[in-house]
C-alpha cells in the first residue's frame, strides 16, 4: 500500500494499492475503515465521464467519481493506467480518477476539477492531487496515434520521451501539466515514483502479463458519526 505525502494529513483513508492487495472488497475495508458496501467503483470504459455520486446506488459508466459523501469509499482500478485521488481540504470533496492515454486525451483529470469548482465552488489552490503507481516513460511506448491524442490534449512538455527510435510518453508527467494548465500549484501535487511495468513482483501491469486483475487507488471521506 502506498500512502500519498500530500493527503496523509488529512487522515482521510486515501490509498494505492499493489497486487497483494488489490481490489478486493474486505482488504479495501480493513485497510479504510469503511464498510465493504460502501466501497463505490464506476464501470470504466476509458471515457472522460465524471460522475458526481450524492445518493450511493449501483455503479454507473464513468472514469472519474467525485462525492461530498461522508463514509463512502470511491475507488478505480488499473494495470498500468494512471490511479488519481483528488481532495478539496476546504470543502471536503473527494474524487477517484482512471486515466489511461485514452482518458489522459480526452482530459479527464481537468474535466474532474472542472467538476469540483463548478459544482463544488472549489477553489484550485484548495485541490490536492495525488498520482498513483502506472506505466511510465521509461517503459510506454506508443503509436503516433496515441501521442497525437494525448499531445493535442496536453501540449508539449517533458512527458514526451524519444529514445532509439521510439516515442515514449509518461502518463504521470503528461496529467500533471493538465492539473498545472486548469491553475493547481505545483506544491499540490505528489506524485507515486513506481513504474507498473518496471515492477511486476509488485504491480500488475496489462502491458506485461496481458492480466485480467487489477490494483486501484482509493478515497473516501470519514463518516463524521463513526469514530474510527
Ligand atoms: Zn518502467
């Protein structure tokens, strides 16, 4: 488990798990506090759909989840996507994001703050954001394609690696330039150093081992009436 330095303070359960823990229901919970049935993840399909939860129910089709909702835990999952947490620590909202190069193209992590400031009248330099452990530069080669896509979303800048012959981008590198675009301040942002695909003993990575199975990152608000 990987605790981020920028959200420790905020003794919110906020967490990337590794393989050994994963995505299962009871590990979540014993690590969180929160209850197995209040653990929310979406139904992710690499879009740039920001859902907001105010009443918990099934899960919806989105790639980011932001609530104001006290003990619930929102979560994604990935192997070798990019995990993202996001916390206002003025107004007490949370978000859980998966971003992928699809939804790293389509913007995803602006759309979420998008979301925080427009719904939520957060302020950006109130939003901390916490990077989780992917596929990075040293190892995501991509297609022109696939860096048209994210370049057009993101611009230039040191996310964009040639070695050999090759295109390399860092999906790390490449949302946190989106953040710094939409006004956050560097000092909000931390980032996880680990590479999925550089660490398989410890990360399950797609790119890798073609896996079905899945670590994620995590949040949640503390329930205010619950003394944990
Ligand atoms: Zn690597």
């Amino acid at each position: 488990m990987i605790i981020p330095e920028n959200l420790k303070a905020s003794g919110l359960p906020a967490f990337f798990t590794n393989r050994n823990e994963g995505i299962e229901p009871g590990g979540l919970s014993h690590i969180s506090g929160i209850p197995e049935e209040a653990i929310y993840m979406p139904i992710q399909r690499h879009t740039d759909l920001v859902f907001v939860l105010e009443e918990f129910c099934c899960p919806e089709v989105a790639d980011a989840v932001v609530t104001a909702r006290k003990g619930v835990l929102l979560g994604v999952r990935v192997a070798d996507c990019l995990p993202i947490l996001v916390y206002d620590r003025k107004r007490e909202i949370v978000a859980a994001v998966h971003a992928g190069w699809r939804g790293t193209a389509k913007g995803i992590l602006g759309k979420t703050i998008k979301v925080m400031t427009d719904r939520f009248s957060s302020g950006v330099d109130d939003i901390l954001i916490a990077f989780g452990p992917s596929i990075r530069g040293c190892c995501y080669d991509v297609n022109g394609d696939v860096l048209s896509a994210v370049e057009a979303a993101t611009g230039d800048g040191d996310y964009i690696l040639w070695r050999g012959g090759k295109v390399y981008i860092d999906l790390v590198f490449a949302n946190r330039i989106q953040a710094l675009s939409m006004g956050l301040p560097d000092e909000n942002l931390w980032m996880a150093g680990e590479c999925t695909y550089c660490l398989p003993e410890r990360f399950f990575s797609y790119r890798c081992s073609k896996t079905e199975k899945r670590q994620g990152g995590f949040i949640g608000l503390k329930d205010g009436n619950v003394n944990r």
